[in-house]
C-alpha cells in the first residue's frame, strides 16, 4: 500500500516567517524530485504563491463564489453536478510544475452559512492531497482557519515563532487551541531570525513547547522577498541549512 499522505501545517504569529518556512519546507521536500509536493496557499494574501514564484489564476474561493453566485441567481445546481463541476474545477486550479503542485484557497466574499459547498470543497481537497506524497499548507495565524477550510487532520503541525515573548505566547495558545481544533500527531516549534546561537541559549520556551531548532536571521531570506524572487532559487544559504537540520529534528520526532 502506498505510505499516507504527509500533511505539514505551518502555524504562528503574524510577520513570524510562515510564509519563508514554509516556501523553505517545499524546496527542501521537492527539490530531490522523488516526491509528489502539494503546496497549499491559505492566507488569503497569497504569500505563499510569491515567494514560490506562482501566479495564481483561479483560487478555491473564486471557485467557490462563482458558484454561490450561480445558485443566488436562481440557477438551480443539483448536488451530483455540484460535485462534479467542483471537482473540475478544483483540479484545473492545481498549477502543476513536475513534481511539485500548488493550489491556493483564497478569500470567501461571502458570509453566512454554505456548508454543503464548504464540505464539498474540503473533500476535494482532502482527495486532491490523496494523490501527494507531502502536502504542506502554509497557514494564515491560527489553525482554526486551516481546520475550519482546510483540512481536519494533518501529521505535523508546525508552529513558528521569533524570538519575541509575544509570537512564543502566540506559538502556545495556538498549541493549546489546537488541541480540541484539529486532530495532528506531531507538533513542535521552529524559532526564526535568532541573531546567533547564545540568542538560542538564552531562550526559555517551558514545558509546552517541543523546539525542533531554529533558523537565524539571514539577508538571502530577505532580499529574496524584496526582489520578488522565488525562494525554489535561492542557494544554501545559511538559513536553508538550519532549515534542514530543523527537518532532520521533525523525521527524527
Ligand atoms: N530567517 C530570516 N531571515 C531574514 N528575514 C526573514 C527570515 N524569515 C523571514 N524573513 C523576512 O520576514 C518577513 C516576514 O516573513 P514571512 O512573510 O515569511 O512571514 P509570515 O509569518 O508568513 O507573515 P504573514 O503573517 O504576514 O503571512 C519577510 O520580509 C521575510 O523575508
Ligand atoms: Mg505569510
């Protein structure tokens, strides 16, 4: 039988790093061309698609509201074609690049309750990642949303945090919260921008954290973004190390 689906959910404060961790994660996971990548865009900003270097053309919201907007208008929709038409449309929004695809899921423009469709498009999703060997969701701060719009379960989730005493709080209430939201088997934390190692000796995480290491502050990170340019090009560079050595903490977990 095929192994399960490894579903990585990136978590924490605003402005913390998600998006370069995660960005980060996929190069690492995809770069040996041996596995099927799905990166998941699912802050409505889609930072995940830039640093990447994708251009979104069609997001699971626009799908979404699209066919809201068709039932609002009196068109009636029933539940097989529902399904169908979803899931095409679902998977002509996978932008696939050999081994690696990305599917970003946007900004509903509207409120109120369309469960049915919701659940439709998260069980697309859920079949869509069935065919990846890694998926990885690059979250907006909390899990509540990934949960919520997402996905139920995933293996790891991964909080991220500066070295503020702010985004570490922020790392454990989402830890505490994610308890009852989402059903995960391994979570951890990765510190990021840390100035040098006695920045990382000094730090006191207590009990409810486990670290799975930290990346330090690192102009490749930054210039990158400043330049728009996709983190899948940038060298080995200090903080893709650090990265990896994260990585080897999380398999050895
Ligand atoms: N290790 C690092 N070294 C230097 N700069 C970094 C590092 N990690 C992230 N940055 C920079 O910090 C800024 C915020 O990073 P990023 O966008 O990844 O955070 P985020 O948590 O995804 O933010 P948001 O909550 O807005 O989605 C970016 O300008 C990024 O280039
Ligand atoms: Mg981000």
């Amino acid at each position: 039988m095929d192994k399960p689906t490894l579903v990585i959910a990136i978590c924490g404060k605003g402005g913390v790093g998600k998006t370069s961790i995660s960005a980060m994660i996929v190069k690492l996971l995809s770069e040996d061309g041996n596995h099927r990548v799905l990166a998941v865009d699912a802050d409505p900003a889609v930072g995940l698609a830039t640093a990447l270097g994708i251009t979104v053309r069609k997001t699971v919201d626009d799908i979404r509201n699209d066919l809201i907007r068709r039932v609002e208008n009196g068109n009636q929709v029933n539940k097989t074609d529902m399904i169908s038409m979803l899931d095409y449309e679902m998977f002509s929004a996978l932008e696939e690049h050999h081994n690696l695809a990305f599917l970003a899921i946007g900004r509903p423009e509207k409120e109120g309750c369309y469960c049915q469709v919701n659940h439709i498009l998260k069980d697309i999703i859920g079949s869509i990642s069935d065919n990846f060997d890694i998926v990885i969701i690059d979250g907006e701060a909390g899990i509540e949303q990934v949960n919520r719009r997402v996905m139920e379960k995933v293996s790891h989730l991964i909080l991220v945090s500066d070295t503020s005493a702010k985004a570490i709080n922020v790392a454990k209430t989402i830890k505490k919260v994610s308890a009852d939201s989402i059903d995960y088997e391994k979570s951890g934390l990765i510190l990021n921008r840390l100035r040098n190692q006695e920045e990382w000796q000094k730090l006191t995480l207590g009990p409810e954290l486990d670290c799975f290491g930290w990346i330090p502050e690192d102009d490749t990170i930054r210039s990158a973004d400043m330049e728009g340019k996709s983190i899948l090009e940038i060298e080995d560079c200090p903080a893709f190390k650090a990265l990896k050595k994260c990585w080897a903490e999380i398999e050895k977990s």
